[in-house]
C-alpha cells in the first residue's frame, strides 16, 4: 500500500472502528493488502488469532494454505488485494486459548461498510469469496457452496464474484485424502479465477 493512497487513509480511518462491538476484545483492526487496482480481490471471513497479533490479513495456517494454493494456480499474492468480510477476530476465550467464534449477520453488515469502500478502490474484475461468511457479506444470501463454487457469479452492478472453500476448511479435514482433494479443489477454482480475471 502506497503511503497516502486512498486505502491508506481507508486503513486508518477504520483502525478506530467501533461500529460493532468486536472491537472490544480484539488486538487491532485487520485491514485488507495488496494491490490497487488489482484485477482479483479475494474476501475471507474474518482475522485469526495470528492475524488479530500480525495486524495482517492470512498470515496463519489458513493463509499457509491460501498462498500455496494461489502459487499451484499460478497467481502471485503480491498482485492481488486480500481482505475480509470482518475485520476484528470474533473470539472466545477457552482456558488461555482464544479459539474463533462466527461473526453474525449485524457483524457482517456493519463491516460491510469497509469492504464496500475497498471494493470502490480496488476495482476488481472479479472478487473471489472464501467460504460462506464472505458470500453472505458479498451477496445478502446464504448460498451453498457445493452448488455454486467455482462458477461466476453476478454480484452487482455487473461486478463478477466467484465462490470457494475457506482455506480453514481444508485444515479441518479429518484425513489426508480428503485434505488433498480439497486443496485440489481450491487449486481449480483459484485458476478459474485466473482465467476470468484475465
Ligand atoms: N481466516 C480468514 O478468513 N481470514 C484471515 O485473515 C485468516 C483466517
């Protein structure tokens, strides 16, 4: 992020955010990076415990997976904007372990806000939804991922979107045939997306 660029002033103004109450119990505002304009944006769901202490968006074990994903499907994460649909860490404290808890619709829609801004800045061709948080944030609607990943969708205003897998399902595979299918998976889409994007 250029230093004065309209998503840095974003950044700041939205490191202060206390349109919902999440702020409360998180360590600071994780805002999206990467490129403006870029031709893919990709919107996860929320900051991890990794991502709430980095201040940045997929550096954990779920990003590990993403970056690995995006560089089998031949996309560089430095030429595209990732952000997410929440940008506090909803958690739960369990024991001394703060262990991830699902943002709900009025998180969602008050953080819609920022992502709303992003988009206006980052003009993406096509905006890549990681799981089912980041398509109900994108599109008001609870759809099912089975059905409708790795297909375009018709956001608005003719902006594109695809859906896929959160890179956190793949970790919470029971066994390792399943994990590889599924990265597979997640491989397939992220070079769909590729091609759509141009
Ligand atoms: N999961 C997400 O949805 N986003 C992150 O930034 C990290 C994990």
């Amino acid at each position: 992020m250029k230093t004065n660029s309209p998503l840095t002033q974003l950044a700041a103004e939205a490191a202060g955010c206390e349109r919902c109450p999440l702020y409360k119990d998180a360590t600071q505002t994780v805002f999206g990076e990467g490129l403006a304009p870029a031709s893919i944006m990709m919107v996860g769901e929320q900051p991890g415990d990794q991502e709430d202490r980095a201040g940045r968006p997929f550096v954990g074990p779920a990003g590990q997976i993403l970056d690995r994903a995006l560089g089998d499907a031949g996309l560089d994460r430095e030429t595209i904007y990732i952000t997410n649909a929440v940008k506090h860490f909803k958690h739960e404290m369990h024991g001394k372990r703060r262990l991830h808890k699902r943002p709900n619709q009025d998180e969602i829609k008050k953080c819609r806000w920022w992502l709303d801004k992003e988009i206006v800045i980052v003009r993406p061709k096509l905006i890549v939804a990681l799981g089912a948080t980041a398509a109900q944030a994108l599109t008001g609607r609870k759809l099912t991922l089975t059905r409708e990943r790795g297909k375009a969708l018709s956001l608005w205003d003719g902006q594109q979107g695809m859906l896929t897998v959160h890179p956190s399902s793949i970790l919470r595979m029971p066994d390792e045939t399943a994990r590889q299918e599924a990265f597979a998976g997640l491989v397939a889409d992220l070079a769909r997306a590729s091609e759509i994007a141009g």
